[in-house]
C-alpha cells in the first residue's frame, strides 16, 4: 500500500484579510437602516403572508390593491416575530380578508402607521417598496386593533 500525500500552496492573496462580512446583527436592530431589498417584520400575534412580486406600474410604499401581486410568484409565511429574509426582496405584504392590520412603514427619512381593515371584505395586497419595511404590529379580525 502506498500512502497519499498532499502538499498545500498559499498565494501571496490568500494571506490578505478577508473583508468584514455584514453586522447581520447591526442591521436587524436597526430599523432605519435598509438594505436593497423590501422587507417586512411580523411584530404582530398572527402569521402574515408575504409575496415576491408587485406586479402594477404604480404605487409606493403603502399602496394597496385587491391585485397587483403575482399569487404564483412566491410566498412565504411568517410567523410572529419573524421577519422576511436578510437580502431577499419580498415586495408585498397580504391583509386577510375580514382582518383589520396595523402596519408601520419605514422608508429611509420617513416612518409612518396606516391601519387596513378589510372587515367585511377580501384580500388586500400592501405594497413595500425596495429600501423599505413594513413592521405588522398588530391583527384583529372584524374589527382594528
């Protein structure tokens, strides 16, 4: 039997240091601070549901519409006190049919609340802007918290 060896060779480069990677921690405590994608944070006592795409020409941050999303383009489930993925763009936030939302959105400058009440009505697509988050605060249903 022979035995194997292996001899390993460093570049000049691979001696340099390695950049910082992101304070994931810095940026999640920091709700002014956005990073390239929209996002939304579940502070609320019920699961939201977020999609990928905004699919109309128009609207900013806040906007709503009974359309406007790709419904096979991407959802995703969060649950209370979880928030969309770190670098992943999640473009709109979903208000249930016969449920009242309290949203705060934060956009770099501004932070404002807006309350959607769909009580008595169908879904609702919210939506969130690159740069900016939506903070679900809270849920009822038939009636705003």
């Amino acid at each position: 039997m022979t035995a194997a060896s292996a001899v390993l060779v460093l570049s000049p480069a691979a001696a340099q240091p390695v950049p910082a990677a992101v304070d994931v921690a810095a940026v999640e405590s920091d709700p002014g601070v956005a990073v390239c994608c929209s996002k939304t944070v579940n502070n609320s006592q019920y699961s939201v549901l977020t999609y990928r795409h905004w699919t109309c020409d128009w609207g900013t941050t806040g906007s709503s519409s009974t359309g406007c999303t790709d419904l096979n383009g991407g959802s995703r489930w969060l649950v209370p006190g979880e928030r969309s993925p770190l670098f992943e763009d999640w473009d709109v936030l979903r208000v249930d049919a016969g449920w009242c939302y309290q949203v705060e959105f934060s956009v770099p400058g501004k932070v404002w609340t807006l309350r959607f009440d769909q009580s008595g009505l169908g879904d609702l697509y919210v939506k969130i802007e690159d740069w900016g988050t939506a903070f679900v605060q809270a849920q009822r249903y038939r009636s705003c918290p």
